[in-house]
C-alpha cells in the first residue's frame, strides 16, 4: 500500500500497541501473510476513539467493528444455548440448531476506496438495510436449570464421577424445562475447557436404560393381557436361576402380586414375566414407546438408541 513502507516502523508501533504484541511480532505477522490481499492482524479488541483513529491513520489499515454475542446467566445452560464462532455462525447448541433464524441478514452500502486504502461512503449509492435475526424462546426454567446443575454437581463430586447428566420433562407435552451437563463450561470463552466438556453427552451417548426399561416389559404384559395385575409371583428368597443367569433382588420378597413387582422393581419378578411375553409385542411396545429412536429434540447431534430385534434375542437377553 502506497505510503506504507516509508514509515512502516512508526506504524509496527502503533499496531502494536493496539493489539497488546510487540513490534516484531507486528513485522512477522505482516510479512508471512497469507494472501496479498489482506491480513487479519487481531480480532476482539477493545479500542478507545484516539486509538482507532490512529489505526485508520495508517495507511492501508482499518478498523472493522464487529458484533459479539453477550450471554446472560452466565454458564448456567451453557450445552443447550451452544455459542458463535467471530462471525457469529452458530457452533453447538440452540445457536447451531436455529442459526439461519438467528444471524439475520447483512445491510450494503456502497463506498469508495482511494489510493491510500480508506474507504469513503458514496454519496447517492445504492444502500440496503440489515435485517435483524429472530428471537428464539427456551421451554427450560431458569430457576429449574439453575437448581438442577448445583445439585447435580454437588452429586458428581460426591460420588467422584467425571461427568453426570439430568433432564427434566413436562410428563404432559414433552417439553424440555431442563437438561443439566457437568461440568460445564464458560460459553464466552468455550475455547477453553477440552472438546469434550462441550459435548452436550444427554443427546450425544447413549445410556443403558436399567430398571426403567422394566415399565416396557410391565405395560406390554398388561395390554397384551399376559399378566393381571394380582396375579402372584414367587421371588423366593431373593435369588433365582433364570436361562442359565443368576438373578439377584435387594430383599427376599417371597410370593407378591404383580403389583408389587413393579413397585419393588423385582429383577427376578420381570424376568419371569419376560419369558412369558410374546417377543414381538415386547419389541413393538418398546419402539412405540421411542426405544431405538430419535426424540427429534431440535438440538444437533442427537443419537438414536440401540434396539435389536427380537430374531437375536436370547433367553438371557429377556433376563
């Protein structure tokens, strides 16, 4: 750039001076460039007027003011609201999922460059106004997710885990209120914790469903009238010997009605029902009720579960 050269030193220091590096830091960006075009000396400064005026000054150089995303709430939600990169294209989370509803569309004007590189408005030019993005609303509760990720990282330190998650569901419309990762991170600053504390891991890993998968087994039985509800089960003492498996339960609950299975969670109660279930229906309740699927909750990433059909299902398995 015409005027640059003659005085590039002076110029190294006011650069340097803009950007917090020293001057051959400043010489040795500028001289391994990439492209001719241009170099993108720094990003996310907080400069006074005096300082600014002093980059325009310089020939060839300008500054660009950029918008950058402010989160209220700190890291409270950080894996659900998900951050920008500096051009404020959505990463992760809800800011990925809606980023074309979210970024808006950029205004033009039309303006000239002189010799020197400083751009002037063209008086009479073509101009089209910015369009501002849309507002997207959150079913979570703040109050909700804010009392969830204390309590549950209360709960990861005390048991010495590395990770833990919570989600909280309106049982009547399936809305999320809230979904709890930790740890967490600082979504202004998401560069600074591992790739792996930004994975929202309650839609991204799958999960062994445990005792809840027994509720399947428990409504399949009742609707297909394979089990009434008195009809009794001998648990013996607390262990049985089921294809082949050994089947624990907490107490000996001796011979219970149905109902009691499901309300002492009878490992060795469902397994007996298990065998006499149809494996069909058990897997068409078991899909039906989402198991093997996706939700379609509208964050990115989300994983389907595992659900094998009944052709490879084995005694053991049902057990």
């Amino acid at each position: 750039v015409a005027g640059f050269e003659t005085n590039k030193q002076a110029h190294y220091r006011v650069f340097a001076e803009a950007t917090g590096m020293t001057t051959n830091e400043v010489a040795a960006r500028i001289r391994h460039r990439a492209t001719d075009r241009y170099l993108v000396l720094s990003r996310s400064l907080s400069l006074s007027n005096e300082m600014t005026k002093r980059v325009d000054n310089v020939p060839g150089a300008r500054v660009v003011r950029e918008f950058s995303r402010n989160y209220n709430y700190g890291q409270t939600g950080s894996h659900i609201r998900g951050y920008v990169d500096v051009d404020m294209n959505g990463l992760e989370g809800i800011e990925k999922q809606y980023n074309r509803y979210l970024a808006g569309v950029e205004g033009q004007r039309a303006a000239i460059r002189d010799r020197r590189g400083f751009r002037k408005m063209l008086p009479g030019g073509r101009t089209i106004e910015p369009q501002h993005g849309e507002s997207v609303r959150l079913t979570i509760d703040i109050v909700q997710q804010t009392i969830m990720e204390e309590e549950l990282a209360r709960g990861a330190a005390s048991a010495g885990a590395k990770w833990a998650t919570a989600i909280a569901v309106n049982p009547h419309t399936g809305a999320i209120l809230g979904m709890a990762i930790v740890p967490t991170f600082d979504i202004h600053n998401p560069a600074s914790v591992p790739t792996d504390f930004r994975k929202n891991v309650a839609i991204v890993n799958r999960f062994e469903p445990g005792s809840t998968f027994k509720l399947i087994a428990a409504i399949a039985a009742v609707e297909t009238g394979a089990v009434e509800m008195a009809d009794t089960f001998h648990t013996g003492n607390g262990y049985a010997k089921i294809a082949g498996w050994p089947v624990r339960d907490t107490h000996g609950y001796g011979s219970i009605p149905f109902t009691e299975v499901i309300s002492h969670s009878s490992n060795i109660g469902f397994a007996q029902l298990a065998e006499e279930l149809d494996h069909g229906k058990y897997y068409q309740y078991a899909r039906a009720l989402g198991f093997g699927q996706r939700l379609g909750i509208d964050l990115p990433g989300e994983v389907g579960g595992n659900l094998s059909r009944p052709s490879v299902w084995s005694r053991s398995t049902l057990s």
